[in-house]
C-alpha cells in the first residue's frame, strides 16, 4: 500500500521541517518517494505528522475514541511515536509537545526502525526497502528542560573551531543537534556586525576588511570575512535554528571582552568611561576594557547591543545570559570586589527587565569556580529571583570539589544546570574524567532544581565520545556507565567491525580518561593532595606544544610531583594502548572508511601527545645527561611518526582551514598571517600540522639545548629570544610550502608512534 505523510498546517516552522525529513529520510531508506497532503485520501497509509494540537486528523482520532491520548506534555520536548491498524491501513502519529520535539520523533523514527545513524561528521543511512511497523505506543520525556551545547570564539582549525564554519557547516551542525534532541546552543564567536547596527551613525563598515593592530595571539581579531559578510551569516544561521525551533541565549550585560572588542570608532565618540581592573586581564587597549555600568548611559549602550540582536539576529526576547564581569578582578580588596560585581549583577538584572520582563537569564558560572569564593556564590544566589534567573554552570567536574557546584547554594533551592567545561581551546585530544562527572552528574539528576545539562567548551568535534555523553546523559542521565555507551557508539557507527573497534576503544578508555580539564582550584602546595587538585597539570599543561614552559618547571616541585603520578598512571596503560594501536594498523577498513580512519587517528594522536608530554616533562628533572640525550632521540623519533600522521588529514591542516574560508566567502588577503598568530600563541597550540613543521619542533630543540647544557636563568633568557626569532620564521613561512607528503601511509605512522610507545615506557 501507498504512504502518504500527513502535514499540519498553521503552526511552528518547525513542523514542516519534521514534514521534509520525514519525506527526506523515508526516500532514502526505501527508494519509495511518499506522497504528502494537508488532508487525508483514506486509502493510503498513514505517517502522521504533529499531535492533535496541530494536527487535524490526530484531533479527530483523539475526540472519535479511536485512541486515547499521547501521554505528552504538551509545550515540552516530551514526543510520542504511536502506531495502529484502522480500516485495513497502518497509521504511524509522530506527536510531539512542541514544534522542535516533533522533528526529533521523526529523528527517532528511523533511528529505531531503519537503523539510521547519526553523528556530527555524517550520517548512516540504512537501505530497508520497506518499513514495516507492529502496534506500538512509544512516549519519550527529558529529565532536562536544557540541553545543549556553546560554541566559541577561538580560531585555529576548521574541524575544531565554529567561527570557520559555512552556512551549510552551520544546518550541518543544527541538524544534528536536533538528531541527538539538544535544544540549545549559544555562538559566543564574536560581536561580528552588531556595534555598526545599534549605532549607524557612529560605527561604519569597514571598506573592505577591519584589521586589529591592538591585539596579539588569540587576541589578533583582524577579519577574514567582511563584517557585512560574518552579520548576515549570523542572522541565517539564527534563522534557521528558529525554525528548528531551538533555544539561543542573547547576550546583555557588560558584554566587552577579548572577542568581544568595543570599536576604536565608538570609543572616540562616546567616550565611555571604564572600569579599571587589578588583575589586568583584557585591558592591552581601551577595546578591551569594560565600561563603567555604575553610570547609566553606559548600561544603555550594552542593552542597545541587546535590543539590536534581538530585533536583527533573535527575533526573540526570551532567553539571555551574560558573563557578569567574567575574568575580571576590579580591586584587590575582595569585599570592595564582591561588593562591586554583586552590583553589576543587580544592575544587569534589572536593564533587562526593563526590557523585557517576562525573560529568563541565565548566569555563566565561569567565575564562580575560577574567581569566586563558595560563599561568595551563594550571596548572589541568595538575591537573585528564581523565577526568572538559572545558574548556568559549566564547570561541574572541576576536579576539586570544594569549589564546585555543590557548595555554591543552588542545589535543592535555586535553578541551576550542570555543565562539563571538557576542554580549553588546546586540548583538542579524547579525554574526559567520567568518573567523577558521574558522581557529580548523579547530584543534578536527583535534584528537581536542575533544569539542564550542557557542553560549554572551548572548541568543538574534538572528542566524538563526550558528544554521545552529552546526547545521552542530558537525556536520560546515567543510564548506563561510559563503557557500554561507548559500545553502543561502536555498535551504531561501525557496522560489520564495530565488535572489533568497540574493543580497541575499551582498551584505550583508561588511559583516555587519565587526560582531563580540572579547573583552577585554587589549593596551595603545602596542602593535602595538592598535586591532585591542582590545574598546573592539568589544564595548560601540554608543553610538548609549547615547549617555552618547560624552562619555568625546572624549580616547580608541584609540578614535578605531578608529572610523576601522571607518568606513572600513563606507563601501567603503555602496553596496551600499544596493542591498540596495532589491531587499528591491522584493521584494513579503518583506512577506508572516513569515520573509522578519523576515529582511529584521534585514538592515536591522543597516545602519541601524551608520551611526547611524559617524555619532554620528565626531562627536565633528569640528572642524567644520557638519559636526557635518549629521552631527546625518542622524542624526536616519536614527533616525525605524529607529524606523518596528522599529514594524512585535512582535519588538522590549518592551510586546508584557509583555502575552506576562501571557498566560502572573499577572505580578507592577509589572514593568512592572522590565522598563524591565533592559532600559533600559546594559549591555542594543538596537533596540527604545519604548526609541528615550523614551530613546534624548533623550539622543542631549544628547550632539550638548555636541558643538557646546564645554564644558568641568563641562557634560559636567551632561549627565549631565540624562541621568538622561531616565531617570526614561523609567520614568514607560506603555510603552502610546508604540506605533507601525499604518498605517506597513514599506518606506517601508526606502527612507529606504537614502536616508541614501547620504548618509552623503558624511559619514563
């Protein structure tokens, strides 16, 4: 019998969109294209798309008797897959509570029926000729009202970093939030055209492309696309996820930081005046600095950069968040300085309720944990409404507990949602300390005052295995432990060798998870653990990327005490990443299959980092000058066998993250030199190639010089200066006269990095 999708009409963008995937999914799972109408042929077989709120012919069913309900609630993400036999005809209702739950019961759909599969870097499509359905009543309801993911303002590497990405990266990106039924994400990429729209009259474009002479490193904002370009990206962008019928915060507030700059045009005209700042983070030039809110003409210009998003970019006025004065300490004094942000909080509450009264705002807890003290926290909590106002953390597995969430005063009494921070902009590898998310996430589970759970870290698509957490646990929460959703990862991602890959990657989970962000936590050295709750190590810690630190650690105890539990937990799992290794070389459709070959890589590229860390991170304690000269060759050996292999993948080739910004838009002709400072400082360093060919390596062979030669703090001064005369080389070196040899075999690499691993483990 003929199927005919049955469409609603009159309601949410969103619905017709669960319409076009239905039509879209059921082609290619059938080679049947299905016919679609407003209203029903009594002939054909039915998917039905909408509950009877939207749709007539599941209203006319639910008040006929013939069924019962849908056990939804509706407005929620709550969806229903229900299935009948009436009059010789099967009827399939796919009826969601809101626009946005309906597409993800068509998701849902062919994910348990057709064997559809879905992640950020594509889709498996089953071909089933048919699809055939018994009696069913399926209902489906989150634990989390929030769900979602931030998406940062770093550049570097295309797979890695949002502000790269196209417009069709972008439905790419959305589409498949909405498979895994997260419901919200943010773009904290920059301001793009939003200071030349709320003030036209004094911000004009630029010509052709603005350039930043203010600021270096991550800080160096010069444009690759012009504003005009980058503003209505945004605003199609936005407009696709509100027919999607997804949840984007607008920011308000003291919004000015280091992505965030203030236009020199704006300044000269305005003059606002600025607070000014203790610590100095962010305050290189006036672009940087925040101006003073205490004065209410300055809180004006914030809130007309609000308005103005909302009206061009949002086109809605429910959801907003702001950073408070995020990384910013005003005075030394804490009370002065608590007293102060206390006031800046109160004062951005109440310019957005102004505005707009009947919104929510969320509060981003990045310095709760980083800045803050716990009681300090809960005095805010204590004064904000919770009936407007959610604590959005997304520091929840900071590894020292004390000054997480669980002391802040939200838990059981005020709104809050449980976030992983996961990664900083370079710590682009698989990681992740499941264990204690577990045991933190088990606390918001249970807790009716968390409504959410969120990813919230500094760049994206690093590490497949968090992203099927996230979808998972955000949810239904801790369902199952991380191995057993790793196999289901396995099982719906590798078809005929998921048996196989599934263990590799259960035998690489414990050195996988030995990596992780810990936070600032703020313990001194002659505390208790305090090579445990420390961020020394474990955040900014890989200096094999930059290796410049190492000639600070040489008088740290507390980093040598940590360097040496870490080595240690790392060589009780050497053998058998080793192994690992070998079975994917010997996997033969790993190299063929994209998904298996990136997967494959990143296991890979993640073991070869680390040991090159252990390596370089215990040389510098040796004694031994032998020693050292064999921790050098073996290290060195290691590196070439890394560079062969990222070589072989366009996913860390920042030339290919060039030429993809020039298929996309004109791009400006210098950015070539500002993508090499970003991604280049010392903040933003990952595995990329062309970083490892001309900067990465020169200095490693500086800093092993000073090891072995035993000067004085003189000579590690003019380390430095020869450091520096590598970066300009660096920046002076076309990215095209360094690409990669296209004949190198990628498991070639793979066997020498499992070679070295070996031998590391005699020397570490």
């Amino acid at each position: 019998m003929s199927v005919l999708i049955l469409k609603p009409t009159g309601c949410h963008s969103a619905y017709a969109h669960a319409t076009r995937i239905a039509c879209e999914f059921y082609s290619k799972v059938t080679g049947t294209e299905p016919a679609v109408s407003e209203c029903d042929d009594l002939c054909s077989d039915l998917i039905v798309i909408g509950s009877d709120s939207v749709n007539d012919f599941a209203m006319n069913e639910i008040l006929s008797g013939d069924i019962q309900g849908f056990d939804i609630r509706y407005g929620t993400d709550d969806y229903c897959l229900h299935s009948y036999e009436k009059d010789g005809r099967r009827i399939l209702i796919l009826a969601g509570g809101r626009g946005r739950s309906t597409v993800y019961a068509v998701y849902d759909l062919f994910e348990r029926f057709a064997d559809c599969r879905y992640f950020w870097d594509g889709d498996i499509i089953s071909q089933k000729g048919a699809l055939a359905f018994g009696d069913f009543h399926i209902v489906e309801s989150p634990r989390f009202e929030y769900r979602g993911l931030r998406y940062f303002g770093h550049r570097g590497l295309k797979r890695f970093q949002a502000e790269h990405w196209s417009f069709a990266d972008w439905q790419r990106e959305l589409d498949w939030m909405m498979k895994k039924r997260l419901n919200l994400f943010m773009l904290r990429i920059g301001m793009d055209d939003i200071w030349q729209r709320a003030f036209p009259d004094v911000v004009k474009y630029p010509d052709t492309y603005n350039i930043i002479t203010d600021g270096k490193g991550y800080e160096e904002r010069s444009d690759f696309w012009t504003l005009r370009y980058r503003g209505e990206l945004r605003e199609k962008i936005l407009t696709y996820a509100r027919e999607l019928d997804l949840i984007y915060p607008t920011d308000c507030g003291t919004m000015t930081h280091w992505y965030a700059r203030t236009p020199s045009a704006f300044l000269e005209s305005k003059k606002p005046d600025f607070l000014e700042q203790a610590n100095r983070t962010h305050v290189g030039s006036d672009t940087g600095k925040v101006f003073d809110f205490r004065k209410k003409e300055n809180m004006q210009y914030y809130m007309q950069l609000t308005r103005t998003m909302v009206n061009e970019h949002e086109k809605r006025s429910d959801y907003f968040h702001t950073i408070g004065l995020g990384e910013r300490r005003i005075y030394d004094d804490p009370q002065k300085n608590l007293a102060l942000k206390l006031v800046a909080y109160r004062r951005i509450a109440e310019a957005l309720r102004s505005d707009y009264p009947n919104s929510t705002l969320f509060l981003a807890s990045w310095d709760f944990s980083g800045m803050w003290k716990p009681e300090d926290v809960k005095k805010l909590m204590d004064e904000m409404d919770p009936t407007r106002t959610v604590m959005f953390d997304y520091t929840s597995e900071v590894d020292n507990p004390n000054i997480s969430f669980l002391n802040w005063g939200v838990t059981h009494r005020f709104p809050w949602v449980f976030g992983l921070f996961h990664a900083y902009e370079a710590e682009s590898e698989l990681r992740g300390p499941y264990d204690r998310t577990a045991e933190r996430l088990a606390v918001a589970a249970e807790d009716p005052y968390c409504k959410g759970m969120i990813l919230w870290p500094e760049l994206s698509h690093s590490d497949p295995i968090v992203l099927e957490y996230l979808s998972e646990n955000a949810w239904a929460p801790l369902k199952r432990p991380i191995e057993e959703t790793v196999t289901d990862f396995c099982n719906k991602r590798y078809g005929t060798h998921a048996a196989e890959m599934n263990s590799c990657w259960q035998d690489f989970l414990p050195f996988m998870m030995q990596g992780s962000w810990g936070g600032n936590s703020r313990r001194r050295e002659e505390d208790e653990d305090s090579a445990k709750y420390h961020n020394t190590w474990l955040s900014h810690s890989d200096i094999w990327t930059t290796p410049m630190r190492g000639l600070a650690r040489k008088k740290d105890g507390l980093f040598q005490r940590q360097v040496n539990m870490k080595v240690a937990a790392a060589k009780q799992e050497l053998d058998r990443v080793k192994t690992v290794i070998e079975r994917l070389v010997k996997l033969s459709p790993v190299w063929e299959n994209d998904f298996m070959r990136r997967d494959a890589i990143d296991i890979i590229r993640t073991a070869a980092g680390r040991t090159l860390n252990f390596l370089m991170a215990t040389a510098i304690y040796d004694q031994d000058h032998a020693l050292i000269g064999q921790k050098r060759a073996l290290y060195f050996e290691l590196y070439a066998a890394l560079e062969d292999l990222l070589g072989t993948s366009k996913d860390f080739s920042v030339y290919h993250t060039l030429l993809a910004t020039r298929e996309t838009a004109p791009t400006n002709p210098s950015f070539e030199a500002t993508l090499k400072e970003n991604i280049g400082c010392d903040y933003c360093r990952q595995y990329a190639y062309e970083l490892m060919r001309l900067l990465l390596k020169p200095e490693a062979e500086l800093l092993f010089d000073w090891m072995l030669t035993e000067k004085e703090k003189a000579d590690g001064e003019l380390v430095l200066t020869k450091a520096k005369e590598v970066f300009a080389q660096y920046l002076a070196t076309p990215l095209a006269d360094v690409q990669p040899d296209p004949n190198i075999d990628p498991r070639e690499a793979a066997l020498k990095i499992a070679e070295c691993l070996q031998k590391a483990k005699t020397l570490l």
